[in-house]
C-alpha cells in the first residue's frame, strides 16, 4: 500500500477520471471523499468502490458554491479527522467558436474549473499547512495551450498551470505539494458529443496513437499524491501519448 489512511477528496469524482482517481487512490490505502455535482452519481461510485461505506463518503456539491463547498467541508470534518490530498478533476466544458462564445459559456466554465479550483484549494489549504503536510494536484488539460472551440476551457486550463505554479511557491515551506496534470485524448463522457473525425484527427497527432484511459491518469495522479514524489513540485505532467511534443 503507498498510503496509510490518508484522507483523499477527489472533485468531479462521480464517473470518468474523477472516479479512476477515486478507485485507485482507495485501492492503495486512502480513505475517499467522493464529491461531485451530481449526487446520484457520487453515491454510485462510492457504493462500487467502498461497498461498507467506512472509508468514504459521497458528497453531492457544485465547487463553484462558496455556499455548497462550505457545507461539504462540515460534512467532511463530520466523518474524517484530516485531509492529506486534495484532487481538483471537476471540469466542465462549453465549446463555441470565440465569435459565437456567449457571456454565459465563458462565464460558467471559469466557474466550474478554475473558481471552484480556488475554492476548494482554499478549504484545504489551511487545514495542511496546520499539519504541516499536503499534496494538491490540479487536473487541466493539453488544450491549456490553445484548442480551436475552447477559448474558455483553454484559459481556465491554462490559469489552472499558473494557479499550480503559484501555489507551489508558496506552499513548499509548509511540505504542501502542488503539481498540474494535463490530460491529453481520454476516454469518457466529456469527448461524447466530440464527432469521430475531430477524435481521429487527434489519433494521428499522437506517437501513442491509441485514446488515454481514466486509469492513465489515475497513475499520475497516485504518484503526486505518494511520498514518491515528495521533492517534486509545481511541475507540469502531460498524460496525453505524446500529444504535446513540439
Ligand atoms: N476526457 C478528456 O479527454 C479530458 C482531457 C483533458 C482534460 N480533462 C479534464 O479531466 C477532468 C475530468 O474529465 P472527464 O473526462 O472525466 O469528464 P466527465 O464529464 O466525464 O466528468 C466530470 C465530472 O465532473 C462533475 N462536475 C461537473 N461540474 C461540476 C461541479 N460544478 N461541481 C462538482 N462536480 C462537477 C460531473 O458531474 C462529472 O461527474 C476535467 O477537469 C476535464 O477538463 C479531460
């Protein structure tokens, strides 16, 4: 086991690779806080990795809520006595060419993704730095560095790197970590309504021409999270099959 009961909140942890995150860190000894904004499906993934329910707890909270997170972190102290990591994956996207880009979709994916990163970090971070140990790992994305359809996921991935950055900086005298993955093509709901001829022109951009599974990032994950990477902060980690070589 790389963890000792360590006390894991996995964001968006309901399906897709919030819930590999989940699964995985459980396996490896963590207890989990499944939260997602969707509690019916939080519960679920619960139920299926912790069928006792002793070492989790199924959380239902929109992390763009000051209000609901607020309300989620009494839940927590409730069942838990700590918290040793926190993974921000909770991602939303809304796509338009920038000429079309409402208002409403810029606004709602920089609330989703980088507000509700804030938001939560902002809940951790004291809490670590009293225990004088943390690690926090961000989920953005490869499309941090520009995708045609996203202007408004590209920047709050992108701000999600420097938020990372920062924080790092920071936060290392207080034995917090801060590390950034930046998932490339991966299999799950988010890339449903994507047509296959975009996905396949991604195919051929990739060295590794095969989509990314929740799982390849959940092992990224369980290494920012583990002792092994204790010496290891404010680094970017592309999981993407090679999808960013210049
Ligand atoms: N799938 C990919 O190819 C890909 C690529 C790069 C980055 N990512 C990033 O990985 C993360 C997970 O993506 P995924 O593919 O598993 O997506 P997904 O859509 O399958 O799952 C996202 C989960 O987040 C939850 N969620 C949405 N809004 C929320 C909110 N306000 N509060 C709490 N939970 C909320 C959803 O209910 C869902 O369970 C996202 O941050 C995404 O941007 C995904």
């Amino acid at each position: 086991m790389r963890f000792h009961d360590d006390v894991a909140i996995v964001t968006g942890a309901g399906r897709g690779i919030g819930a590999a995150i989940a699964r995985q860190l459980f396996l490896e000894g963590c207890r989990i806080v499944v939260l997602d904004i969707d509690e019916s499906s939080a519960l679920a993934c619960a139920q299926s990795i912790d069928p006792a329910g002793h070492r989790s707890l199924a959380l239902s909270c929109d992390v763009s809520s000051k209000d609901t997170v607020a309300r989620a972190f009494l839940r927590i102290a409730e069942k838990f006595d700590t918290v040793d990591i926190l993974v921000n994956n909770a991602g939303i996207t809304q796509d338009a060419m920038f000429h079309k880009m409402t208002l409403e979709q810029w606004q709602r994916v920089i609330d989703v993704n980088l507000t509700g990163t804030f938001l939560m970090t902002s809940a951790v971070v004291p809490l670590m730095r009293e225990k004088k140990h943390g690690r926090i790992i961000n989920i953005s994305s490869t499309s941090a560095y520009g995708n045609v359809g996203q202007a408004n996921y590209a920047a709050t991935k992108a701000g999600m790197i420097g938020l990372t950055k920062t924080l790092a900086k920071e936060l290392g005298r207080h034995n917090i970590t801060v590390n950034v993955i930046e998932p490339g093509v991966i299999e799950t709901g988010m890339l449903k309504t994507v047509p296959q001829s975009i996905k396949d022109g991604w195919l051929s951009m990739m060295p590794i021409a095969r989509m990314g599974q929740p799982e390849d990032i959940a092992n990224a994950v369980c290494f920012f999270a583990s002792n092994e990477s204790s010496f290891i902060t404010g680094v970017e980690l592309p999981v993407c099959g090679g999808f960013l070589i210049v």
